[in-house]
C-alpha cells in the first residue's frame, strides 16, 4: 500500500510547509485504527486554511484514506484528548518522512508526558468530571434515574481518565484496561454502576457516594492548574478567566468547576462595588493550596 501511495505523499513532502508524513496500515484484529481503510496517511503541516483536511482513495478493492493536519490542530487533539485514534496513529505509525525530527521529538515528549502538559490534562478532564457529576446529581435527586445513569457511566470515564493522567500516562486507547491496573478501585466502582442486581436508583446512590469521596480526595490534584493560573494575580473577573490563555480550553466546564472550588474553599468570592446600589461585580481569586 505504501508503494501506491508515494506518489500521494511524496508530493506533499516536498513542501516547506510539511512536517512529517506518517502510515497507519490495517492490522487484521485492530480495524477500528484505521476506521475501517486498509491505510490512513497522517500528513502533518505547520499551517493551513483548514485545520483538518481529508480525502479519500481507492485501488485494486482497497481504500485509504488521506489525512492534512495542521500542528496547532495537532497539539488541541494532544492536549484535549479530543482525538483518541491520532495518539495511536502517532505511537504505531511508520515515519514516511520527518522534518528536522519532528515526529521523532514528538513521540518522546509523548511517552515523557511533561508534568505542565499533565497538569494541564488533569485540569481540563477534572472540570469535566465535575461537570458530569454535579449534572448527574441533579438528575439524581429529580428522579430521572436514565438520565443520571447516563452522567454517571461519562462521570466515572472522566475520573478513570484523571487517575491514569495523574499516574503519567496518556489515557487514549483503552482507559478501563489502564484503570483496572493502576486504580482498582475507580474500575470496581464502574463494574457495581453496569453489572450490580441492585435496582438503578439504588446502584445510583451508591455510587454518588463513593465517587464524592473519590473527587473530593482528588481535588488538590485535579485543580492545581486552575489555582496556580488564578494565582497569577489577586482578583479576576470570570470574563478573564474565560479567556486566558491557558483556561479557554476548560470550555463551558469552567463555570460549575468555579463554583465548586469557592464551596470547597479553594476559590473565594471578591465583591466589587457597581454604580447600582447594592450590586457588586462578583470578582475572583485563588487559596492557597495547603
């Protein structure tokens, strides 16, 4: 397949803009890599006028699969988990062609895992599990038990996630496989949510349960990002937080994280006084982590 494509790649490896070429080639018991395509030809550029570009091939019965990506794309998709299957493309792949050992420097950075980008990771996925939970409980104690079972089985994912981030890896192929080594505990949890005899709503509140205890002893560590950030100064509007630059990708998570790091004391409320009386700007800044 490879020999088929050349012609495809090598014309884009000729570009200054281009800078590595990669080949993801069908293995017989893991489809799913490739989606389905016998290959998938990951072409990494430093800038595009889209993000993503994709486009698709056939020959002799076969199909591939043609993949542009600029590298600020890349580095979202790395950062977010938002693209599982490309740490996979990244890690199997085989090297078409590499700029100044690019691809080469990445992949030692991924399996180094820099403790700011996990902190940040960690950040990102604890707003998320936040979110998920406190969601979860609402649907909880308004009886919508589907609905709350649904939030919990994402809650558990996003605190399964942090756990293996925590541990220093990349949880991007098969988290529970992970989890089930480095934190038994979060995996039990998740067999009692999906294959207990209890009825739902009891499965349910036995498990919000165990998982406050689960965040709550996860808290420090999961919101170090957000505090170290909000410590850069003494009182932020949400407006700042929102767009800084290091906090944009906390997303539509990042108001409910707020209000649950002011209830567990980690965040305080600073009131600024407004020209309407009795009003007051509601400001923000970080505790100290003890």
């Amino acid at each position: 397949m490879e020999d088929i494509l050349r012609p495809i790649y090598q014309e884009r490896a000729s570009q200054a803009n281009t800078l590595g070429v990669l080949i993801i080639e069908k293995k017989q018991k893991s489809i799913m890599t490739t989606d389905t395509f016998d290959a998938v030809l990951l072409i990494i550029v430093k800038e595009a006028e889209q993000p993503v570009f994709i486009k698709h091939y056939t020959y002799d019965e076969k199909k591939a699969a043609l993949h542009i990506v600029t590298q600020e794309q890349l580095n979202k998709w790395l950062l977010l988990g938002s693209n599982r299957k490309v740490f996979e493309w990244l890690y199997i792949g085989k090297i078409l062609f590499d700029r100044n050992e690019y691809i080469n420097d990445l992949r030692t950075e991924l399996m180094e895992f820099p403790f700011h980008g996990r902190k940040i990771k960690m950040g990102i996925e604890f707003a998320k599990l936040i979110r998920r939970y406190t969601d979860g409980k609402a649907f909880f104690d308004n009886r919508n038990y589907l609905d709350a079972y649904n939030y919990v089985v994402h809650s558990l994912h996003h605190l399964a996630r942090l756990a293996v981030i925590e541990n220093g890896f990349h949880p991007e192929v098969t988290v529970w496989d992970q989890v089930k080594q480095i934190e038994p505990e979060i995996y039990k949890l998740y067999e009692e949510l999906v294959s207990s005899e209890e009825s739902l709503d009891k499965r349910l509140e036995l498990l919000f349960l165990a998982s406050e205890f689960l965040i709550h002893s996860r808290t420090k560590v999961g919101a170090s990002h957000i505090i170290d950030t909000l410590s850069e100064k003494s009182s932020w509007t949400f407006n700042e937080i929102m767009n800084h630059v290091e906090l944009k990708e906390y997303s539509i998570d990042l108001g409910v994280l707020i209000e649950y790091l002011i209830e567990k004391g980690l965040v305080k409320i600073n009131n600024v006084e407004t020209k309407g009386q009795g009003v007051y700007h509601r400001n923000y800044s970080a505790e100290k982590l003890s």
